[in-house]
C-alpha cells in the first residue's frame, strides 16, 4: 500500500514538474564582480525559472510528453516550445560551466590540445568567441560546437537556439541576450564577455568534448 502511494506521488510529481530549474553550483554571488549576485538572481531565478514554467504548461497533452529537453530541441519546428526547450538547454549549459574567478584552474591538456589544433591557440579562440558574441545582433547565444566528426567549429544562434538541433554538440555558450550583461555593463558588454574568461570552469568544457 505505502508503495503504491508512493509511486503515485512520484508519478504524479514528476509529471507537474517535468522539468526543473537546476540547482547553481556556486553561491548566487560567488562569480562577482564578472556577474554580479543581483543578475544571478534575475537570470537563473526569474529568467530561467519563466523559462521552464512555460516548458512545464506546454509539454503536457504535446506530442513531445514525456522526451528530455534535448529531444524537444531535436523534434519541435520553430514556435514556443522549441523556444523554451532551446532556453532550458541553452541555460543548463551556460549555468554549468562557471565557476567562482577564486577557484579558476587553467584548462587541461586534451581541451589545450583540441583548441590548438581547430583554432591556433587558446587566446586566438577566446577572441573569435569573444568577437562572434559582439556580432550578434539582437538576442541569440554563440557557442562552441563539436560536429560529428570530432571537429570543433563556433557558430552563432538567434533567439533561444540551440546548435544540438543541426547535429552539433554545444561545448561553451555565451549568452548575449542583454539580459545577461546589461544590469553589470550598460553598453559595455564587451568587457562582459572578456570578463566571463576568468570564470569558465575548463574542466566542465572539457567534458563536454566529444571522446
Ligand atoms: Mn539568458
């Protein structure tokens, strides 16, 4: 009996929150000065927060129940729910793969490795990530992608894209709505983006390569 109500309830619970907002990995203050604690607040806990609370009112009775975000990104044409599916998968990464300036290790040999060999050396890389963010007109994300034969290549998204549903596996986003940079930086956003390179956590980027 207590194992079928509880089954029911994790049954239950697990369809009204199909999806949910990921817990950061540091304190909400813990990558100042480069993003200060009150954009956390906003980005991660209202942004996001909208983010997955319409994913939440949109999937039930879709097609796309009961699929993991990335297979929403993968499936759904343009329109709201790919929006929102896209802004979920697009902020998971980009929430990941920070890490307080205090605790910033440079990165490891295969990651070092792989940006020489695809971009010439790793500050040429961060100024064409840095340069392609600049570029983006309007809200979308850039994003260093792994296509399928292992090669690494930066590409540019509008909106809440998200690379995965062309086959590219997403390793790095930059986040360039202003909603990311304008509370900290007014019209300065490049000295977001060049901030944002003493915060990457490396090691969660390389992970993220292809084996
Ligand atoms: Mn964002």
């Amino acid at each position: 009996m207590y194992i079928t109500l509880l089954s029911t309830f994790i049954m239950v619970t697990t369809k009204i929150a199909a999806y949910t907002l990921p817990v950061l990995p540091y304190p909400s203050d813990g990558l100042e000065p480069v993003i200060s604690k009150e954009t956390i607040k906003n980005h991660h806990g209202k942004h996001l927060a909208a983010y997955v609370n319409n994913l939440n009112k949109l999937i039930p009775g879709s097609e796309y129940e009961g699929l993991l975000v990335e297979e929403i990104v993968q499936q759904a044409p343009d329109g709201p729910i790919y929006n929102n599916a896209g802004q979920v998968m697009n902020h998971r990464l980009y929430f990941e793969q920070f890490v307080p300036a205090s605790q910033y290790k440079a990165p490891g040999g295969r990651l070092t490795n792989a940006i020489n060999y695809h971009f010439g050396g790793m500050e040429t890389f961060k100024r064409q990530m840095t340069d392609a963010a600049m570029n983006v007109f309007g809200s979308g994300w850039v994003w260093l992608v792994a296509d399928t034969e292992g090669r690494l290549l930066i590409v540019t998204e509008s909106g809440g894209g998200n690379p995965w549903r062309r086959g590219l596996k997403p390793i790095l986003g930059i986040d360039c709505w202003e909603h990311s940079w304008y509370l900290d930086y007014a019209f300065d956003k490049r000295a977001h983006y060049e901030g944002l390179w003493n915060i990457i956590n490396w090691e969660v980027i390389e992970n993220r390569l292809p084996m």
